[in-house]
C-alpha cells in the first residue's frame, strides 16, 4: 500500500494531520485487523504523520495520502524515513513540549517542527535509558547479576563465556508483563531490541531464539532443565525434576502442548 518519494517541496504548506493506526502488534497486521483513524478534512496529496501504541507510543512513517474516486486510499512513505519507530517521548524530548497521539491537523507552521524533530531523531536516536522506562532500577540490576550462570534470559548467550557483558534488568512496559515476578536479566544488545519503539515483546523476542514445537508448530518453547539446579531457573525454563532416567533427555516444553522433545 505504501512507496517510497521524496517530500514535497512545500512540505511546510502542505496540511499534516497526524493518523493513529491501532490495534498495532505482530499478530494484528498479520491478520489485517489494524486501522487507520484519520481526521476530518484530509485531501489527496496532504502529508501524514503515522502514529501508533506499539511497544510504547511511537511514530511509524511520514507518508503523502492519496485518494481516487473509488473511495481508495494509500500511503506513499517521504522523508524523513522512519524504518524502526520513533518514540513520542523522544519526540516530545526534541520539541519540548507535548505531542497528543490524537488523530488531528497539526497547526500552521508547527509542521515543519515536527518533521525536523522526526529527521534530527532518526539521524541520533535518543537513548533509551534517557526516557521514561522501569528498568535499571538499584534493587533489580544487583538481583540480575546473580542470574550470570544462567546468561542472557532472552537470547541465552553468554551462560558459559568467560568474557561476557554484565547483565541488565529489564522490565516490560506495563500491560505487557509476561508471566514472571521480578525483572528480567538480558544482555545489553537483548535490551536495546526489547526497548526499540516497534520491537517484540519479551516473550516474542525469547521465542525467536527457540525451536517451534514439532507437534503443533507453536513458536512458545520452554527450555526443559533436569536435575539439580545452582538455585531457582529463570523465566523461560521449566525444572522437570531431579530424577533422570530416561536415555534420551529431553531439551525443550512446549508452553501450547506440553509436548517434550
């Protein structure tokens, strides 16, 4: 639905409204359940700016709107591109003042603001940790370094590496929690992915490291620990007991199933 051109020249003419595209998820546009609220008064050639409730707030693209007679509509993504989101925190954090995710016209003259916000961003993202989060917190970030044996709980790496980065708290934005208590221990390269504006969710991005489950194709696989651990196992792994007996021990569980393999 969406190519790429430049910006109009007049861009700072030219109406801007900002649209909200919601539900925004993974398995929403996989489905086609996503839609696109706009204002009143849009016109063929007006620029868009596309924005969403994804992992936090966060604008999607810059588009031109077209319209033809058929009641048909689409977006032609312009500069300034936005390939990964944009936080509306980080947006706010350049403009200095508040952004309303709100289907509106944006006022004469607060456009071109807004797209230099949306350029200058894109060019030198802001930090994470420089906006609002609740990860890294003193309490939780002493908690993770006790889970080193374990390595990183998303991707797993690092378990058994003599060299490897501290490991950092993380906590999902709220209404996002996954099934655990307490903070998450992630590497700093996990953490970064799981804080990106259009990122995964913490399970998403667990479940992407791991196996689909040979029975039902289902991508929820717990890893399967036997035996006497060093102490509790982090989320995403099931202790299956002490007792070994089997010749073949299985690795994995999956969470839809409950098949072993």
């Amino acid at each position: 639905m969406a190519k790429r051109s430049t910006v109009p020249a007049n861009a700072a003419e030219v109406p801007c409204h900002v649209v909200l595209a919601e539900p925004w998820s993974a398995s929403a546009i996989e489905a086609d359940e996503t839609w696109w609220s706009f204002p009143d008064g849009v016109a063929d050639g007006d620029l868009v700016i596309t924005v969403a409730h994804a992992r936090v707030p966060a604008i999607l693209q810059v588009a031109e709107l077209w319209l033809d007679d058929n009641e048909g509509w689409g977006l032609n993504t312009v500069e300034p591109y936005v390939p990964i989101g944009i936080a509306i925190a980080a947006l706010e954090r350049r403009l200095g003042t508040r952004f309303s995710t709100e289907p509106r016209t944006l006022p004469v003259g607060v456009t071109a603001d807004v797209l230099a916000a949306i350029t200058s961003e894109d060019a030198t993202p802001t930090p994470w940790s420089s906006l609002p989060h609740r990860c890294l917190d003193a309490d939780d970030s002493k908690l993770v370094q006790n889970d080193q044996f374990w390595g990183c709980n998303a991707c797993g790496a690092y378990a058994a590496s003599r060299y490897r980065p501290r490991l950092q708290a993380h906590r999902e934005p709220r209404g996002n929690d996954p099934q655990f208590s307490g903070a998450l221990a992630v590497c700093p390269s996990c953490h970064d992915i799981l804080h990106q504006p259009l990122g995964p969710t913490f399970d998403e991005l667990m479940f992407s490291y791991r196996p689909s489950c040979p029975r039902c194709d289902a991508k929820q696989t717990f890893k399967l620990l036997m035996g006497m651990p060093p102490g509790p196992p982090p989320y995403g792994t099931h202790s299956g007991g002490c007792a070994i007996s089997a010749p073949d021990i299985p690795s994995y569980i999956c969470q839809a199933c409950n098949f072993e393999w």
